[in-house]
C-alpha cells in the first residue's frame, strides 16, 4: 500500500514539474497534503547570457537579473525599482505622433517583467531561511496584477461611504418613513443622481432602515426610563428597593394578629366568678374554712 502510494505522487510529482499545470497541483495537494512541493524553478545563469542582448535593448541590467537567482533582500530591490523606473518611463512615452510607435516597441514589455516577477517568487520558494519581500516588489505585483486604481478598490470605498451614510442619515427617519432621492438631497445637500443612485440600491434602503428602527426603540427606552425617573413619591408608591416592613407583633404565624393580641393577656375572668382563673370549678362557691 505504502509502495502504491509512493508511485503514484512520484508519477504525479513529475507530471506537474512537466506541464506546471494547476490542475496536476491540485491534485497532489488533495491526494498528498503532506508532502511539500517545491515549485520548479526557471531561471538560470543560461537565460541571462542567451537573452543578454533584449535585457540590454529594454535596459534591464542582465547583472541584476542573474543576482535574483539566489535572491536576497537587497538584489530583488535592485531589480524592482530598476523595473519600476522603466514602467514609469513607458507610461509617459506619448501615444500619437510620429515615431511613437517605435518607441513603445522598445520599451519594456509585460511579458518580460511578468517573467521577472514570477522568477522572483520562485527564488524566494528556493530559499531555505525566511527573506523577507521588500516594499518594492509589493508595489510591482500591485502595478502589474491590478494597476494604480483599482476598480474593485474604489468600489469597496464607495459602499463603505455608502453604509456610514446611512448609519448617519438612518436617525432622522421614523421607522416606515420612505426615503426618496429628493427627500436626501433636500435635507442633506446630496446632489439629486448621487442620492437617486443611492436610494436604487436594496443594501443602502435596508441600512437606513435598520438604524431608523434601532433609533426609534432607543428613544423609546429612554422616553420610559425618563417617565420613570420623575415620578413623585407618594403615599401608595412603594419602593421596590426598601419595601414596607410590619412589626413583628403583626406578622402572621398560625393565626390572625388580633387573635395572638388577646390570646396573650391570658383567659378573660367572669366578673361574678370568684375563682381563680384557670382552675376547673372555679366559678362554683368559695371555700370556707
């Protein structure tokens, strides 16, 4: 089983280092999760020398890019702001005119700096200690996978602005109130496309409600807490943290008050009896000696 096992990642390993395919990775991943897979690295000393001569023509120093194939921190920095410099060079080469063409041409191209960036992570996959990335490389891969302004970046800004304005604007409405465009843009001076644009959208309308809601119960609480607050004292108000106290002469214990107030001055003595009270027979006549 062991044996089984071990060929067939070995046949899979070799398969992915073929293709590079992220379907082949994948699939080892799955299978194997605990074997490590170093990604095949594709930069040599042979690339340097054989394109030599399109590094020099795109003024990329070949030296910097043979110091990134063992790559430490200070190279790739190098490399990075090299690559940055002639980015920042093509964005200004005009697009129209005569010759601009030509002068796009030999300027750097993607292909080449995405290959540059790519031989770049390899190195740092090779390394056996921890390196770390500089600020240099961060802003590159930025530049290249999602450019200066991000779409998706701005978007984010926008609901996010969105969502505080309505956490702000959501106390002023009563619960059920509707909201229109021009009810924002009358109270908040909000321009009339933005506050329509606004209102159009189910997340922006279901937040003001909530807040609005929120805000309503808040205030009734406090009204109620306030009603309370103020109340007078008076006689039959009683208060729940110092309740009335009865003496205990007048508490209850297997009988009425009354009846334990007369039982305790003793048995009442019949004013013709010349008894003692108490005694059996104590009413007949007195005893003479």
């Amino acid at each position: 089983m062991v044996q089984k096992a071990f060929r067939l990642s070995s046949k899979l390993i070799a398969k992915y280092k073929e293709t590079h395919g992220i379907a082949a990775y994948l699939q080892i991943r799955k299978k194997f999760p605990e074997i490590e897979i170093q990604v095949p690295q594709m930069l040599d000393e042979e690339f340097v020398f054989a394109w030599h001569a399109e590094l020099e023509g795109m003024q990329i120093p070949p030296r910097l890019v043979f110091n990134i194939i063992h790559p430490n921190e200070p190279s790739v920095d190098a490399l990075c702001l090299r690559l940055l410099e002639l980015l920042a060079a093509r964005d200004a080469l005009p697009r129209s005119g005569p010759g601009h063409i030509n002068k796009r041409r030999a300027a750097i191209s993607d292909t080449m700096l995405n290959y540059l960036i790519s031989m770049i992570l390899e190195g740092y996959d090779w390394r056996d200690t921890a390196l770390r990335i500089p600020a240099s490389l961060v802003v590159l891969i930025r530049r290249q996978l999602c450019g200066p302004h991000p779409k998706l970046y701005y978007a984010h800004r926008a609901r996010t602005y969105r969502r505080f304005v309505a956490m702000v604007i959501g106390e002023d409405f009563a619960p059920g109130e509707r909201v229109s465009a021009r009810k924002l843009a009358n109270r908040y001076m909000i321009p009339r496309s933005t506050a329509a644009r606004w209102v159009a959208e189910p997340e922006f309308c279901r937040e003001l409600t909530a807040v609005s809601r929120i805000r309503h119960s808040i205030n009734l609480w406090n009204e109620s807490f306030n009603r309370r607050k103020n109340r007078p004292a008076g006689k039959n108000v009683r208060d729940a943290c110092n309740p009335v106290r009865r003496p205990p002469s007048q508490i209850d214990v297997g009988g009425s008050s009354h009846e334990k107030a007369n039982s305790s001055k003793g048995p009442k003595r019949h004013p013709q009896a010349g008894g003692k009270a108490g005694v059996p027979g104590g009413g007949g006549a007195p005893v003479h000696g």
